[in-house]
C-alpha cells in the first residue's frame, strides 16, 4: 500500500478545490464535440440510425439530396453551452424539434441524439482525463 505524504495530501486537495473550474473545461470541451458532430450530419446521411430517403417531391424542388440542410439555417443554430456541472447541446430553430423528433407529416431525423451517442466514450475519456490529470498533477 503506497501513502500519501503530506506533500501529496496537499496537491490532491488543492486539486479538489479546483474540480469545478475543470469540470468547466472538461464539459466544454466534451460539448464542442458532440456540437460539430451533430452539424456535421446536416446534410448528409451519415446520422445512424440512417434517415429516411428524401421525397421525390423535396428532391426536385432542393435540387440536392442533402437532408435537412438548405440555407444552412439549422445546422447554423446549433450550439452549446457548458458550465461547471453540466452542458447542453441544442437549437433555438423549432425546425430542429421537429427533425430530431418527427411530427405527423416530417420523418424523424435526428442528428443530436445520434451525435452524442457516436461520441460517448471519447467524451468519458475526455472528462475522466480532465480529472484524474487534476488530481494526479498530470494535466494536459
């Protein structure tokens, strides 16, 4: 069993004490990710579970098989925000509930759910990393 000398005691509470401004960071930068990822999927059908085909009807009158991006409107609006014990990733474009969801009349398309899920276990890596740098003192 190693012990932890006083010297030791002392960087792991100073580590503590700094937890939340790392979390901060940690989140930030596990948010950043999960965001590019979800506008990297506008356009595309990359998002899994695959989306539905467009319409032929929505085919002719975009010209481009490029789902749910036209102007650039919603991929635009997608962003983040992190603080020190949690973030969020979404849009203020009610376009986006309706894809992401589904209505009656629009097939659902997500592409943030799809997002954070691809990138689960890099973003555990990068808040477990973020943390046990901190209190190890051997942060990045």
């Amino acid at each position: 069993m190693k012990l932890l000398t006083l010297e030791g005691a002392a960087a792991l509470f100073a580590g503590l004490a700094e937890l939340d401004h790392v979390h901060h960071e940690a989140l930030e930068k596990a948010a950043i990710v999960v965001e590019e990822q979800a506008k990297a999927f506008i356009g595309t059908y990359d998002a899994k579970p695959t989306w539905q085909p467009l319409a032929a009807s929505t085919l002719e009158r975009k010209g481009a098989d490029t789902p749910l991006l036209e102007t650039g409107e919603l991929r635009d609006s997608i962003q983040h925000v992190a603080d020190h014990h949690e973030a969020h990733i979404g849009s203020n474009n009610d376009k986006a509930v309706w894809h992401e969801l589904g209505t009656s009349k629009i097939p659902a398309r997500p592409f943030l759910e799809p997002a954070l899920r691809e990138h689960t276990e890099k973003i555990l890596e990068i808040i477990g990393l973020h943390v046990v740098g901190k209190l190890s003192g051997t942060e990045r």
